[in-house]
C-alpha cells in the first residue's frame, strides 16, 4: 500500500492497467481539496488516453512518446476539434496524474515530465471605464431610494468593485468574517473551507461609505450566517440587472468586477505584490495577470475627457 498525504490507496504496480488506477487517483484528488469541476475534468482528460492506448497496456510501459502521439492525435486526428486551452489542460492532467504516480512510488520515471507544456495566453479581459463604474454604484444606489428601500445591490457591486473577490469568496463571506472595529481599519477575511486552499485566506480593507450601506443592508435582510445567502445564479442575475440599468452594453459579472478593481489598482500605482495578495493569487499565477494588467493599464487613454479610463 502506498500513502500520500494521510490517504491510503490501493497497491499499484507498474504492471496495473490504466484504468483501474483513476479511481485511487480521484479519491486522492478529493483528499487534496480539488475542486469537483477539476476532478471531473482531469479524470475525464485521463480516461482519453486509456482509450486512445491499447487496453493492455500497463502503466510502466507507458512512454513519453506514447503521451506525445496521443497529443498530436487529440490536437489533429482525433475530428472532435480540440482547443488551445483544451489542449493545455490535457497536459496539465496528464502532469498531474503521472507526477502522483512517480512520487507515490508506482512508476520510478515519470513519462509526462518531459511532455512540453502547452502555455495560453487568454484574451484581455473586458473592465469598467470609470464612467461606467459610476453609473453602475448610480444604479445600484437608487435601489437604496426606492419607496421599499434595498441596499443589497450596492452592498454587492460596491463590495466586488473595491475587494476584487471572486463569486466563491463573495458567497464563503460570513457575517463574523467582518471585523468594523479592527485597529487598521475595517477588514473582511477571504477564508477557505478546504486545507488545500488556506494559502488564499487574506484580509481586505473595506471602506467606511461600504459599511454605512451594510447597516443598512443587515437592517433590511438581517442575515443570520452568509452575507449574502442566496444561490450563485441569483447573484449573477442581480448584477446583470444593475448592470443594463446602467445602460451597459457590456454583461456585468463577478469577473469583470474583478478585473475592474485589479486595474484600478495597478492605475493608482498600489504596489503590485499588495494587489497579488489582495487577489490571493500566487506567484506564479500573477505573473500572467500582472502582464495583462499592464497591457490594460497602457491601453487606458489618458487623453479621454475628465480623466475618464478608456479601455481599448
């Protein structure tokens, strides 16, 4: 029996057949704290390769040019077209899978390490002009005007728009998670359920026109445990009602919002270690979204009227 990780799986061998192993691997994936998107998507990625060799064919005798030729056929022969980014995740899961393998012990080589990682570089992402950041807090304000006052529209686009939290940490965001009396300031910590994820787990500063509107906002709903217990979907339903009331033509979301705060960051010259944490992203993975936001950043015409942001 080999253990990785406080979780026993079963004894494999080199000689074990392919499929049979990804059971012990999703189990251990669950473990680890994947989430159950990733360990769809990976175990499905591996299960291409198990039927794409022959059925007989054991672990130890699987080679790198065997994961090289089932690359180039998913990427050319295979008729099922196979995006960039499809394609780089299918190495990724490859990696994954053969590294767990070579380092519990089953395999001494392990034949995914010398299989080329396929790098995408995503499209720039779609961000509020400050005109438009004004006429969405504008929309999102009358709500708090109306007859039946509702300060819950504010109390989510402001929030999103000033901690660039995604939808996840948005809705893992308890009552007891915001402190209004902490010595530096108001703060709301960003933590995490699953071990796996503690690296992410951070305190952002709130500001003090945020906190007025969330008085009012517990005075109306008066939440008992979630800060905003409702479904993912009727949150996102939300923001794209503020969103065409603002007369956007763009589709208001949690990304965007985002993406909006993490280049007003990088435009008011926040140091961009702070803005990575802030985003409880890690070294690696800024890297990328650093190159972006100053692709973003250059992009902003300061000639616009008023000052205002104009993102090309």
């Amino acid at each position: 029996m080999a253990e990785t990780s406080n979780t026993i799986i079963p004894h494999l061998t080199g000689q074990t057949p392919l499929v049979p192993t990804l059971n012990a691997w999703e189990m251990y994936m669950h473990d680890q704290g994947r989430s159950p998107h990733t360990v769809k998507a990976f175990i499905s990625d591996v299960h291409l390769l198990a039927d794409y060799l022959p059925p007989d064919r054991s672990l130890g005798a699987i080679t790198t040019d065997d994961l090289n030729n089932f690359l180039l056929w998913l990427e050319k022969e295979r008729g099922i077209p196979c995006s960039p980014k499809s394609l780089a995740r299918r190495i990724t899961s490859l990696k994954s899978f053969f590294r767990w393998l070579q380092r519990g012990g089953v395999l001494v080589i392990d034949p995914a390490a010398k299989v080329l990682q396929r790098s995408v570089i995503s499209p720039l992402a779609d961000v509020l002009t400050e005109e438009e950041v004004n006429a969405v807090l504008l929309a999102a304000d009358r709500h708090r005007r109306f007859a039946k006052a509702d300060s819950r529209p504010y109390a989510l686009v402001a929030l999103l728009l000033s901690t660039g939290i995604k939808k996840s940490e948005c809705l893992g965001i308890h009552i007891n998670h915001i402190d209004r009396e902490a010595p530096e300031g108001p703060l709301v910590f960003i933590r995490y359920a699953s071990p796996a994820n503690r690296y992410k787990e951070r305190k952002i500063s709130l500001t003090s026109e945020w906190l007025e509107v969330y008085e009012e906002y517990l005075q109306q709903y008066d939440p008992v445990d979630q800060l905003f217990p409702w479904s993912p979907r009727r949150l996102e339903y939300l923001l794209e009602d503020i969103g065409k009331e603002a007369g956007l033509t763009k589709h208001l979301s949690f990304d965007m919002c985002r993406w909006t705060c993490s280049l007003t960051d990088i435009l008011n010259n926040i140091e961009p270690d702070k803005i990575r944490q802030k985003l409880g992203i890690s070294k690696i993975q800024w890297r990328e979204i650093h190159n972006k936001l100053r692709q973003m950043s250059s992009s902003v015409d300061s000639n616009q009227p008023e000052g205002r942001l104009y993102i090309s």
